[in-house]
C-alpha cells in the first residue's frame, strides 16, 4: 500500500508491538520516532522492521512535525498513529479498497477515521466519546500538526477531506494513576495554551475536519466566557447525563469523572494560577 505511518513513542513497550502490526499489511514504511525510551521500546520496533528515529521530546506537535520535515518518506500518503492505538480489521479493509481510487482525485488530501476509546480496558459507548473523528491520513506535503501544547489537530493546507466509516482503536494498558498523572500533565499544558491563544488571534490559513472547527469555536465562545468552577461541572453533566454516559457504568463514571469534570477543572485552576503569575 501506498502508505507511510509514523508513531511517536517513549517507553511504550506495552503498546509498540501491537502498533506496528497493525498496520503491516497497508504499509510497508513504518516510522518510529522516540524520545530517548529506556525500555524495550526500540528493540521491539527494530524486530518488526520499523524504521527508528530518535530526537528531543519537546511535545506532540513538534515532534511529529520534526517527522515531517527531517525523515525522508517513501509514500505518497501518511498516516499519524499513536503507540497505545491500533487499526481494526475492517478499517485496513476499507483503506486497501478505497485509498487506490482516493490516490488518484488530486483534489483529497486528508482523511478522517473514527476512533473508539478504551479505558482501563472497557469500551467506552457513550458520553459524546463512543466514536471521535479525527483527521490521521493525509496526503504527503499537504498535512502539518498545528503548533500547539495541547490537543494538537492534524491539519491540510488545501483540499478536500473524506471520512472513513470504520475504526482505530485507542486502548491504553497502563493503571488508573498513570491515567490521572497524565492529565494532571495536560492540564497545565492546555492552560498553557490557552493564554498563548488569547494572545495570538492570526487565523491559520490550514483547514481542520469539521467537527474539529465546531469543538474550537464553542470552546473559545461559550466555555471559557462561564467560570471553571460552574463550566466543568456542567460539561461533566452533559456528558454523564444529556449524551447517556451514565450507560457506561461505574467504569464511565470515573472515567467522565476524571476526563470530563476533573481535568477541565484543573485546567481553570491552572490558567487562573498563570494570570496571577
């Protein structure tokens, strides 16, 4: 197949394997890019023929983009995977049948896929987070990751944007405090952003999905107009109760707990931190 994927990693021994293989059989240029690992990382990319790049981990957007403009790249197309994701049987079907006559039109130069989320191993249905469309494949001098610390988008400089009906998978191995020690990360990083947005209005001249679009104007119009205190709790009941994430159980409770209510919080806390500073 005519595609390119590239994963960042470090540490992701658990994950990397099942990654890689994945995605084998649509493409035969696999593109590690790691931060240094000091796990079995890299020697489980190198016996699955993956090709490893190292370089400094600053964030997502910078390091995937170090990607784009220091690795050569043999396909015509490139897909971005995480190392906790993997393909579904029926979206590399779709992909192998499509993408061919997708090649061909030079007017599409991305592709959005759905992806399902897992969490401590349990699918989570419901919640406004059963099925997020992302833009991961695009074509090759076409796409860019916006230059941002935070919930980075894969974005196109022109052209139209498909979408796929099947899935990729996000299903991460590790515990539940590695989960809120991430997001206490992240966290401080989109507080980060979002000062750094209020003081640069220059409109990109790339072009998001239109979910993408939609999410970043009710975010800057209406979230961040109410107090965090009211506006967390609020998106958390949204979720838990209007879009039925009660459905999934005690697991979708804590996780709309953490992902909705607790990490939005800290996210207010930390930029009223920030100002104060």
């Amino acid at each position: 197949m005519n595609i390119s994927v590239i994963i960042l990693t470090f540490n992701e021994e658990r994950h990397i394997g099942r990654a890689i293989k994945s995605v084998k059989s649509i493409s035969d240029d696999i593109i590690i890019v790691d931060s240094f690992s000091s796990d079995n990382t890299i020697n489980i990319s190198k016996k699955l023929k993956a090709k490893i790049f190292k370089n400094k981990f600053i964030n997502q957007s910078k390091q995937f983009n170090w990607a784009l403009n220091n690795i050569k790249i043999k396909n015509n197309w490139i897909l971005r995977l995480d190392a906790d994701e993997y393909l579904s049987k029926n979206l590399i079907k779709e992909i192998k049948k499509k993408l061919p006559k997708i090649n061909l039109n030079k007017e599409i130069n991305g592709i959005c896929l759905i992806r399902k989320q897992f969490f401590l191993r349990k699918l989570i249905r419901f919640g406004g987070r059963g099925k997020l469309i992302m833009l991961r494949l695009f074509r090759k001098n076409y796409g860019i990751c916006e230059n941002r610390l935070m919930d980075e988008h894969i974005m196109i400089k022109k052209g139209k944007i498909l979408k796929f009906k099947n899935f990729f998978y996000d299903d991460n191995f590790n515990n539940l405090e590695n989960f809120k020690e991430k997001h206490k990360r992240y966290a401080k990083r989109e507080a980060k952003q979002y000062l750094i947005d209020q003081n640069n209005k220059k409109k990109s001249i790339f072009k998001y999905n239109t979910r993408t679009m939609i999410k970043k104007f009710l975010i800057n119009n209406i979230y961040y107009k109410i107090p965090y205190q009211i506006s967390s709790m609020l998106y958390f009941l949204i979720r838990y109760i209007f879009l039925l994430g009660f459905l999934d159980g005690i697991n979708g409770l804590k996780y709309h707990y953490i992902q909705g209510f607790w990490y939005r919080y800290l996210v207010g806390k930390n930029i009223i931190k920030l100002k104060n500073k």
